[in-house]
C-alpha cells in the first residue's frame, strides 16, 4: 500500500516536536488509525464475528534510530516512555502503562527474529484517550508498524501486526482484550472478520459507503472514566469462561447454541444468571454480524439500521456493559443512550459502542437530522462530545 500523505502543518508539527525533544531531525514517519466497532459487541474474545472500522482519527509518529539499546517515545501531553531492549519480559509493576504495550510488542518481535533496535518517536494522536475508538490498538499498532518498516523489511503482515498488538496488551498490559480493536486498526476499511481460527482469523473487505445512504457516523463521548473499570471489562470473559467450562469448551464458538439453551438449568445454578445472559447475547450479536453484512452488499441500509438497534438493545439488557455495577450516581452511557432515541425520534440508529461501561455510544444520524443532533448532544454533554468521522482506507502504514 502507498504511503499516507501527511498535511504540511501536521508534519511540520511532528518534526518540531521532535527536534525539540532529541534536537535531531526524524528519519521516518508512521500512522494508525483509530477503529469504530460497527457490529459485534464483545464477540471477539468467544472467537466470533464483528463488523469494524479504520476511521479518520489517528496516532501518528516521527522516528529516528538512536544508535542505543533502549526505545525512547514522547507521546504529546505525557511524560517520556523508556522501555530498554535488554528486558524484554513481563513487569508486573508496570502493567496498564504505555511502556509495558511497547515492551510487549518489541519482546514478539524479538522473539519472531527481527532484530530490533533503539529507536526515538514523538507521538500526536487525534485518537482521545478513552474515546472508545481505540487509542490503545491504534498505538500498539503503531509501534508494531514501525519496527516491521524500520528492523525487518515489513514482513510482517497486517494481521499478524494485530494479532502482536493484542500480546502486549494482554500479557504485558494486563488487559484481557479480543482481536478486533488491533485488526481494524492493523487492515484498515471496513472489514468483517471472523476470529474461530484463533491462527488464522478470516477478514473480508466490506465495500460500503455510508454517507452515499444519507447518514453521518457519528460517535458521541459521554466523557465517563475508564478507571477502575478493567475488572468490568474483565468480568465480561470470565464470566462467559465459567459457561464455557461447564460444557467442556474454551469459548462459545464452540459451543452449539441449542446445547446452550438446553443446559441453562444447571448453568444457571453454577454460574449465575448474569454469566447467561451474556452468552444469550453473544448467540444472537453473532449471527447478527453476517446478517449486517449481507445488509450492505446488497444494499439494504434499513435492514442494518434495524439490526444495528438490536445490537443496541442486545448489549443493555442481556451484555450488560452500560451502567457498572452498582452505579447510581453516573450512568454516563445510559444518559447518552436516551439522548441519542430522544433527539433521532425513531430514525437512524445507535448502540453502545465498543468496550461499554464507559467512553462512546455510536450512531448513524440521517444528515438532514445531523445539526440538531450535534447540537442537541454537545448541549446536553458538552461542547464537542458529538464526533462525525469518515472511515479511512489504510491500516498502520508507513506516512510521508
């Protein structure tokens, strides 16, 4: 794929900061998107099916090599990351920091022979923290990019890029993540992907064109924290593992959703009734992502607009990712939710978006609908909490 072409303020921008930061001039220059989750809440840590997304917003880097042993990035707005290339192993002390993802993804790559070397970055991103579009897989993605372009002749292919990406955060991070975030970022369009070969997951490009049927993508953030919310997201695996378990399986792909229904009895009793419903959800947002798809190619925006709101109501009753549990309080997602049914009136469509708990509901807004829904939800929220993005053809790629 050709390079991404930079605007001249932003390169510009990039190499101030850096020469500020290494008094050196960069050498190259590297990008990853950030992703829209468009179908499949939570079905990619069963090895299932999602619908994503590379979007207009992104992390990007200016790079040199250093001539050391030790990675060097000034991310804008943070303090400096160090991660040295002679510890490569999992540190329980810096877990869910950014060192501990870029020490992560250099051990894979070690560990597959590339040869590694010290390298300086500074990091932009339009891709906020906590957004819900992914600012943690754009930026694993990121530093996967450039050290496949810098140590080893871009070998590496995309996927397998994601897949790199979701070590670090799993292993080094901490965070029991899936495999969409990374590979929507990593590929890039509109994909869907199918993850039941853990190895070799299937993706398929979706050609679609979502302004041509009328409607903005929108992605509204409720500005909720994402602290303390990782036993949240984590309860959510888990909690499926015990089913799973049960029925003598490692995920639910694997299990046929007649024998799950069958044996509800007793799971209930074993695992509990919120453990069951979140499997009730992952049966029925499965086969709804195939059926978005079919939607589009053949062009039935109704169709994927009325499963897109089923998708929505799925994930609130039985997934149960928008209010954390126990919270009365703030219910920041919730809050959002109901803006979004108030202000579209029965049009378009909106679910939560990505992770849940906290961060971004989606919505796909009918244009002639959009100014008095920005305006509606930036009153409501905030000035500028209603974002309209495009959706970007390139994956992580090297920039110009």
């Amino acid at each position: 794929m050709e390079m991404l072409k930079l605007t001249p303020e932003r390169r510009a921008s990039l190499d101030a900061g850096f020469y500020a930061t290494f008094g050196a001039a960069p050498t190259a220059y590297f990008s990853a998107p950030g992703r829209s989750e468009i179908g499949g809440n939570h079905t990619d840590h069963q090895r299932g099916r999602v619908l994503a997304a590379a979007v207009n917003l992104d992390t990007v880097a200016a790079v040199r090599e250093n001539g050391s042993d030790e990675i060097v990035l000034q991310s804008v707005g943070y303090p400096v990351t160090r991660v040295s290339l002679r510890e490569l192993a999992p540190k329980e002390e810096e877990k869910n920091t950014t060192a501990s993802l870029v020490r992560g993804v250099a051990a894979k790559f070690v560990e597959l022979g590339c040869p590694v070397r010290g390298f300086d970055g500074y990091i932009a991103s339009s891709v906020l923290p906590g957004s819900g579009l992914s600012s943690s897989a754009a930026y694993e993605v990121l530093i996967g990019t450039i050290m496949n372009h810098l140590f080893f002749d871009a070998r590496i292919s995309q996927p397998e890029i994601a897949q790199i990406g979701q070590y670090a955060e799993n292993v080094f991070f901490g965070k029991p993540c899936g495999l969409m975030d990374q590979t929507a970022s990593a590929v890039g369009g509109l994909v869907t992907i199918d993850f039941f070969d853990k190895n070799s997951p299937k993706i398929e490009s979706v050609g679609f064109d979502f302004s041509a049927a009328g409607h903005a993508l929108c992605i509204i953030d409720t500005h909720a924290s994402h602290a303390d919310l990782t036993d949240e997201y984590a309860a959510i695996p888990q909690e499926i593992r015990t089913v799973c378990a049960q029925l003598g399986k490692e995920v639910l792909t694997e299990i046929d959703e007649a024998d799950f229904y069958a044996a509800i009895p007793s799971l209930r009793r074993v695992c509990g009734d919120r453990a069951v419903m979140r499997c009730i959800h992952f049966y029925a947002e499965n086969a709804r992502v195939p059926q978005q798809v079919a939607a589009l190619r053949r062009g039935d925006f109704d169709e994927f607009l009325r499963l897109m709101k089923l998708s929505g109501y799925s994930s609130y009753m039985y997934l149960q990712n928008v209010i954390p549990a126990g919270y009365k309080t703030h219910q920041d997602m919730a809050i959002a939710l109901g803006l979004c049914e108030h202000l579209l009136g029965g049009r378009g469509a909106y679910r939560v978006h990505g992770g849940g708990f906290a961060g971004t509901v989606q919505a796909f807004v009918p244009e002639d609908l959009l100014p008095a829904f920005r305006a509606g939800i930036d009153a409501a929220l905030g000035e500028g909490s209603c974002y309209v993005l495009s959706i970007r053809p390139q994956g992580g790629v090297r920039a110009c």
